[in-house]
C-alpha cells in the first residue's frame, strides 16, 4: 500500500512564515478590507484602493459575472502584503 507523503505539507504548532515546507505562506493570515480599515482607522474603499493593485493580494472573482455591469470581487490581503504596504505608508520623522 502506497503510504501519502504527509510530511511535504504538515502544519507544526509552531509554525513561522520562512518554513520551507509551506509554499508562498499560504497559511498566514490573511484579512480582509474591513478588518484592515477598521485596525488603520481607514474606509473600505480606501483600503481596495490602496491595495488593489499590489502584488501578492487574492482576488475572488466569479468570471461568469465578469460580463455584468457591476464586479462582484473578494480581496484577502495577506499579512506580509499589509505590513509591506504600512511601512511603504509609513513616514519616519
């Protein structure tokens, strides 16, 4: 019996973002516009416009809605992409 190779994509308890054996942190925290807006003090809509085109975001989208009038999209920002784009923000003085 062929045994699953269940350590190549195990979950420790102890887990940091720079295990090799997660690919591209896809375990990390990911949040959404309102949570960011709320903890930044910041509007939904800015929040999707400061982020809307940054790398590294997840974009949901239902392509057969894609023809409608209006987009029907789901952002999740990662917490790596957050913290990038605060210190991006962020004016030292």
């Amino acid at each position: 019996m062929i045994q699953p190779l269940a350590h190549e994509f195990s979950v420790r308890s102890n887990w940091d973002a720079c295990s090799p054996r997660i690919p591209g942190g896809i375990l990390e925290p990911h949040f959404s516009p309102q949570e960011i807006a709320e903890a930044w003090g910041l509007s939904v809509d800015k929040v999707r416009d400061l982020f809307k085109d940054e790398n590294g975001i997840v974009v949901i989208e239902n392509p057969r809605l894609a023809c409608s009038r209006r987009r029907y999209r789901t952002f999740r920002i990662p917490q790596s992409v957050a913290e990038r784009v605060h210190r991006r923000l962020t004016r030292v003085v």
